[in-house]
C-alpha cells in the first residue's frame, strides 16, 4: 500500500509541475517565428516586393483571394 501511494503522490507531483509548465509556457500554433528564409509580407523587404508586383499587375489576384481567408478554427487539423 505504501508503495501505491509514494506512486500516486509523485504521478500527481509530475502532473501538477507538468501543469504548470503548461500554463506558464505560450504553445500555441498562432504567431510563430517566420523561418529565416521567407520574407514577412508586412517587413520593409515583403511591402517592397508586394508593390513592385502590384506595379507590374501581378497581384490582381490577390485582393478578392484575401478577403475570403478565414483562419483556421483547429490549426492541428492543418494538412489533414
């Protein structure tokens, strides 16, 4: 008996510290760091590229394509 509750206490120990981190650390699949090789569209570099196709009309497409986005309800789902 002695020995399923020493278990019990530190599973419910590890529980409690795993919470914790949890709740402390932001996981989350939103905002996360843009890989070094791609351009942010909203950097100096990505409004500068988006204008220059702009001038030469190849961002016709964009507008109508970006007013349908909606962003995913259950980024886990992603490429499922």
């Amino acid at each position: 008996i002695l020995s399923a509750v020493s278990s019990f206490l530190l599973i419910k120990f590890k529980m409690k510290t795993l919470c914790r981190s949890l709740c402390t650390e932001k996981l989350s699949f939103h905002k996360r760091v843009l890989p070094a090789n791609l351009i942010a569209l909203s950097s100096s570099e990505g409004k500068k590229i988006f204008r220059e196709a702009l001038q030469r009309g190849g961002m016709e497409s964009f507008f109508p394509l970006s007013e349908q986005f909606i962003t995913q309800s259950e980024p886990s789902y992603c490429s499922l």
